[in-house]
C-alpha cells in the first residue's frame, strides 16, 4: 500500500474537515469498488456447481433415488440430500 500526504491530494476545506476526527495519525481510504471476486466467480467453479445441483434438483425430483444420484455425481448419500432438501 503507497502512502500519499493528505495535504497533496485532498483541498484545503476537507483536510481541515479531516483533521477535526483523526489530527496527526493516519487513514485508511477504501477503495469504491469491491477489488476481489467472490469465491468461485473468476474460474467458474461457482457456475458449475450450481448447474450440477440444479441437474441433482431436476433428477431427484423426476423420480431419481438419493443412492442412485450419489453413485451418479460421486458425492456421499448426506452431501446429495443437503443438496436436494436446501430451501
């Protein structure tokens, strides 16, 4: 993180402004807009999962057993009921 004087960047109305909550010490200033993705969303790895648990939603509810869908997608009898039975 590059440290920049408040009294370069900022005009001299709001660094006095500035200087009534934090004289002398120093500041963070976030950035606008959020830098990082959310987890999954740059490789897609978010986008397949929920395609895959939309397709064990569609199967299950076409008749498909949990034993069957687990043998399926390789994931355990419990992980494909938290799937079928999330709200």
């Amino acid at each position: 993180m590059k440290y920049v004087n408040a009294d370069q960047v900022f005009p001299e109305p709001l660094l006095k402004e500035i200087q009534k909550y934090v004289n002398g010490g120093m500041v963070y200033i976030p950035t606008a807009a959020p830098l990082r993705k959310k987890w999954g969303e740059k490789s897609g790895s978010r986008r397949y999962l929920n395609e895959r648990n939309a397709d064990i939603r569609l199967r299950f509810s076409s008749g498909e057993s949990i034993d069957r869908l687990s043998e399926r997608f390789g994931l355990s009898d419990h992980s494909i009921k938290k799937i079928v039975y999330r709200k």
